[in-house]
C-alpha cells in the first residue's frame, strides 16, 4: 500500500494564496512532477482509508457543488468594513471588491445579471454576520427558487448552473429554502491581515453565522451518517491495482527525461490542451494518445500566424521532443489513466449519499437524476486540496446545456 513515508517531499510549487483553482488529481503530476504525484496518492489511500472505517481526522471530503458565481465575502481585513465580491477580490490590479450598490453598478454595468445577483447577495449576506473572510457558490437569489413535480415527487427547486438542485418539498430543508432570499455554500475561509496576502483554510464552520430566514447556507462537508459508502472487497482489490500500477508507471519514469518534460512549458501546455480536448471529444487517456497528441500539436502550429518555414522549423522541433520524451510522457500518462480509474471508483462510492437530490435536462422537456458535480479532498495538515470530478460525465452535461 501506498505511503509518503515511503519518500523525501518535496514541496509542492504552486503558492498561490487564493482559492482561483483546484487541480483534477490526475493532473497534479504534470504541475508537481514527483511531489505532487505522491500527494495524489497519499489522497487516493486517504480516501479509500476513511470510507474503509480507519480514516485520519486531518483528511476530508466536501462536496463540490455546482453554483455560479463564486462569491467571497465578509469583514474586510485592512478597512474593517463589510464588503462582498466574485473572486476578482483578489485581482493584482484593479480588485473589484463591493463596499455599496454604487460599486456593483461601476464595476458591473456591462454585465446586469451578474449585477442583480450580486446586489442581493450584497443586500442580505451581511445579515449572516461574517467577521471574518469567506468563499462559497450561490445557489440561488430571489425568484429564482420553483416548485416540480419529477417522476411522482414534489420538489423545490434551484438551478445556479448546469446541475439543477431538488429537495422533498415537505422537508423543513425545502422550508428553508422558500423563505431565503438567497442561498449560498461556504467550502472555505481566509486569515490574514491584507486581502491579498489572505491564506485559505478549508474549514469553514457556518455555526459562527448568525441565522437569517433570508439566507439558505450551509457547508460543502461531505457526511455519511448512515455509514453504507464502503468499498466491498472487490472494490477494494480493484482500487489497490490501480493504486499499485500507478505506482509501477512512477517507478519507470526516466527521472532526467521526466525533469526535461517538466522544465518543457510550452509542451505541457499542449498536452493538456490535448487532454482537455479528448474530454471535449468522450475520451480520455486513451491507447492512441500519443498519437493523438503528435496531430494535435501539428495542428495547433497550422493554425499559427507564422511564414510556413518557421511552421516547418517548429514542426521539427516539436516532433524531435516528442521522439525524445515520448515514452516518458507515456508513462505519465499510464499513471494518470490509473488515478483516473482509481478516482472513478471512490467517485462511485462517494455518490451514494446525497441530501439533496441532482437532476439535469433530459433533452425532452424534463429531467433526469444525475449525481453531484464532484467532490473535494482536503488534507488539514497541509492545507492542499484536489478535486474528484468525473470529467468524462460532466462534460458530456456542459456540452448539452451549451448546445
């Protein structure tokens, strides 16, 4: 079984003090090179662990709802003044951070939906008493809750994105939900004496809020109280192979090739473009990656405005790299497709208790279950986080609502 006793860590090169973004923990690997693939790792193990009855109390799951905008808020830490925003609070430049109505209309007027839903949230968070800094998702704002009957139940209703939300219309949670003006989940809080320099813990403990019937919150703590998202032992054995052949592929890599392909910017761009791309596409780690990234890469320098020499030339350049670090890459990619696999699995596990029930279109008019957006891993003692989404499932959802 896997431990990160078993190696030195390194630590891991992203520094970022804001919550911007999570990785996928397949993709960790390719940020992190060896150091984060070791994490990813000691997260799959601490994942399986805890569903298995023997977690650690410094390992956590949240939920990763799927709600739009992203909203941070709170007690400003320099001026003392309540204020609100989307995640350009933290911007280098120009920190879009709302102190009144008049900031929302200066900063918003080309965008007026995100305008009326920020004066809402503008309008009625500060009657929750946050005295410090917190980061959630809105759910939903004033008109934007409804009643549905799916299938036979009666349900209340929110849609903030792709993911339409329902909760048993005769529940004292569907209660809740009528008489909110607006909801909103908090998955995580900031410390620090300046907004920017803020640091991001994701412990968020809402009974700090005081209560408002105007404002639905809640945390993204994932919770099974009923105690059946365990791993039978067929289960289990499936998610120690993958575990095991991931650790065989990390085993393999060339450590002076796996550093040039880390220290090659631009061609880790490519590949996860490619990766992106073959999500887009209904395929993921697939047998003819390789392959497929070689055209990939061709293309994208095609459609390049440069003379065809230097397309040519660049070309050349491209296709010697790969032939350099092609088996390298492969072994990556062996790893992630494991990881991948691996992550489906407790995905699979970690779906089976919800407390408010996930629909999406059915194309037809109606809706169909579906299951939640994701989840978060969280590791207390050192503050990292991953995300747990299956991307294959919830592309295929984003490319039916565009389309």
């Amino acid at each position: 079984m896997y431990s990160l006793k078993n190696h030195i860590q390194e630590p891991l090169t992203e520094a970022a003090t804001q919550n911007l973004h999570l990785e996928h923990i397949e993709d960790v690997i390719l940020n992190d090179g060896l150091a984060g693939a070791h994490v990813a790792l000691n997260f799959i193990d601490g994942i399986r662990n805890s569903l298995e009855g023997h977690g650690t109390k410094h390992l956590s799951v949240t939920t990763k709802w799927d709600g739009s905008p992203a909203i941070v808020a709170g007690t400003h830490p320099e001026t003392g003044r309540y204020f609100i925003g989307t995640k350009s609070v933290f911007n280098k430049s120009n920190p879009k951070i709302i102190y009144s109505k008049d900031d929302i209309k200066r900063y918003y007027k080309d965008s007026p939906a995100l305008a009326k839903h920020l004066e809402q949230v503008f309008d009625h968070l500060q009657k929750i008493d946050i005295t410090g800094v917190l980061q959630g998702d809105l759910m939903f704002s004033s008109g934007e809750v409804s009643s549905q009957n799916i299938d036979g139940t009666d349900y209340v209703t929110f849609k903030p994105n792709t993911i339409m939300y329902a909760v048993p219309s005769d529940s004292e949670l569907a209660e809740r939900i009528r008489r909110a003006k607006i909801g909103i989940i908090f998955h995580t809080s900031y410390t620090g004496d300046t907004l920017k320099g803020m640091s991001p813990s994701y412990k968020v403990n809402i009974q700090d809020l005081k209560s408002s019937p105007d404002v639905w919150v809640d945390d993204a703590n994932y919770r099974d109280e009923t105690g059946t998202a365990t791993l039978t032992q067929d289960e289990h054995n499936t998610l120690t192979n993958h575990q095991n052949s991931a650790e065989r592929a990390l085993a393999k890599l060339n450590p002076i090739r796996f550093e040039q392909l880390l220290t090659s910017k631009q061609l880790l761009g490519f590949i996860k473009m490619y990766t992106n791309n073959e999500v887009r596409n209904g395929k993921l780690f697939d047998r003819g990656f390789m392959d497929g990234l070689t055209k990939f890469i061709e293309t994208r320098i095609d459609q390049e405005n440069i003379r065809d020499p230097a397309k040519e030339k660049k070309k050349q350049t491209y296709s010697a790299l790969l032939n350099r670090l092609g088996s390298t890459i492969a072994e990556v990619v062996q790893f992630q497709s494991h990881m991948n696999e691996a992550k489906l699995l407790l995905i699979k596990k970690l779906q089976q208790i919800e407390s408010v029930g996930t629909f999406v279109s059915s194309g037809d008019g109606g809706y169909k279950a579906t299951k939640q957006e994701g989840f978060v891993a969280v590791d207390h003692l050192t503050n990292k986080a991953i995300k747990l989404v299956d991307r294959l499932d919830f592309s295929k959802k984003n490319f039916k609502r565009n389309a």
